[in-house]
C-alpha cells in the first residue's frame, strides 16, 4: 500500500496524465484538495470513494491549522492500510506544502509515499504568454516571500510574483489584501523598475471553455488594479542582459588554446 499524491494539471481534464487517472480510478480512497466544486464532482465521477479536504479551510482561522489537519487525514488512511491518493491542483509538489509535508511525514512512519507531477499554472503561464523561461532566465518567488525577504533580483530576467492578492498577510487567515499591501510591494519592485514599467496579470484557464486572462497593467496602477487570488505577477525584464567582457576574454583564450 502507498500514499500517492498527484497532479491533476490546471484545466479540469485536459491536463490529467495516464499515471495520475489510473491511480484515482484504483485508489481506495482519494482526497482532494480543490477548490472548484465541478472539479470535485468530476473525481467523485472517477472515485465514488472521494473525500474533500476543504473543509478544513475555516474564514478568520490560519490555513496552517487546516493544513495540519489535512496531512493528518490522508496520511491516517495510509496509516490504516488503504492505497491512498492526495489530489491537487496543477503540479502538487508547486506551492502545495500540504502535498510535501504528505510524503515526509508518511515516509517517516515506514510508508511508500510517491509524488507524481502534473501540469502547473508555470508550464501553462509559458504557453500562454510565449516566452521562454531559458532564453533571458526566469525569477519565481511567492509574493509575500519576496516582500518580506531581501532578495537578490535580476531585472534583465523575468520576475513572477505567485498569490500576490494575499500579499502581506502573515496571518495565513486571509484570501486578500488591500491596495495598501500591495503598495508596498510596488515601492519594494520599484527599486528596480520604471514605475511605468509594463506587467502582465495572469492566470491560467481551468475549464476547457475558458481562455486564460493576461491583463497588461502598468506597475504604478497594480495598487488599483482588480486583482483575484489565482492571479500571478509576470514582470518582464527592466533592462537588457550585461555581457560579462572578462569571461568573453578568458573564453577567447581557452578557443584559441584548444583549436
């Protein structure tokens, strides 16, 4: 018996791998952590045997304490000698601690706890905005993270900012902070970047009839701006890369001695 959490990508269906279905249609027991109803509905269709973890979530309470109660969970059905899934949204190893703290703690009490990947808001944010996360380089940092740490930024790479509609909040009691908050995070970017400098709001399509929302937005108007708890910060480079003249010379040295 092991515990398997998985992904089930971001666009309900059409992101699901072979691995991840075969594992839900044969677990004993499935746990989902979503937040969509029809998303809910449609694992029920290939488990009857699933459970949602969303009642945890409580309005007012830290989602820490109801992280720690839906760790709990599967891993106490895993304890009881049951093939276990955990299904998450997107890739469950990215911003899923819930998915990371399943496979340590079942690992810890002798069980095999695998995770297997899925399609994430990331690989579908590269599709849908056309750019190469390796041709300038790619910067990711949650957005509360990035606000309240000194980080070393390289504005000649693209910068994206995850769950900035709660950023701020260190209570992890709230789904939103106010333009206020987000104030703060425009003077911390703007360190680095024109005011005017142009962003884009996006956030990934969930149903095969939607299309994805990429909402371009001048960093200065971001406070204003209407912004939803699925939508991540993409800031494109502020400047051009800096060639580095002493490399290029030791480099010339090194063809030159082995041609």
């Amino acid at each position: 018996m092991a515990i398997y959490c998985v992904g089930i990508g971001m666009m309900l269906g059409a992101h699901l791998t072979p691995r991840a279905r075969y594992l839900i249609e044969n677990a004993d027991v499935v746990f989902s952590n979503v937040s969509d109803g029809i998303v809910e509905l449609w694992l029920a269709e290939l488990n009857p045997n699933a459970r949602s973890l969303q009642p945890h979530y409580v309005p007012g309470r830290s989602r820490k304490i109801g992280y720690e109660a839906m760790v709990e969970d599967v891993v106490r059905a895993g304890q009881g000698g049951q093939e276990v899934v955990a299904a998450f949204y997107g890739h469950p190893g990215v911003f899923a601690w819930v998915a990371h703290e399943v496979i340590r703690r079942a690992r810890a009490v002798g069980l095999d706890a695998i995770m297997e990947p899925g399609v994430s808001a990331a690989d579908c944010l590269y599709a849908d905005l056309g750019f190469d996360p390796g041709e300038v380089g790619c910067q990711h940092y949650e957005a509360s993270q990035f606000l309240l740490y000194r980080r070393q930024v390289d504005p000649s790479a693209y910068l994206i900012l995850w769950q900035v509609a709660m950023v701020g909040d260190r209570s992890l009691s709230r789904l939103a902070t106010g333009p206020s908050y987000r104030k703060l995070l425009v003077d911390e970017l703007a360190r680095m970047y024109p005011r005017d400098h142009r962003c884009i709001l996006y956030r990934a399509a969930v149903l095969p009839i939607e299309r994805p929302s990429c909402i371009s937005v001048s960093l200065c108007d971001l406070p204003g701006a209407d912004i939803s708890l699925a939508d991540t910060l993409v800031i494109p480079p502020g400047r051009a890369l800096s060639r580095n003249n002493d490399v290029y010379r030791a480099l010339d040295l090194l063809d030159a001695r082995e041609a």
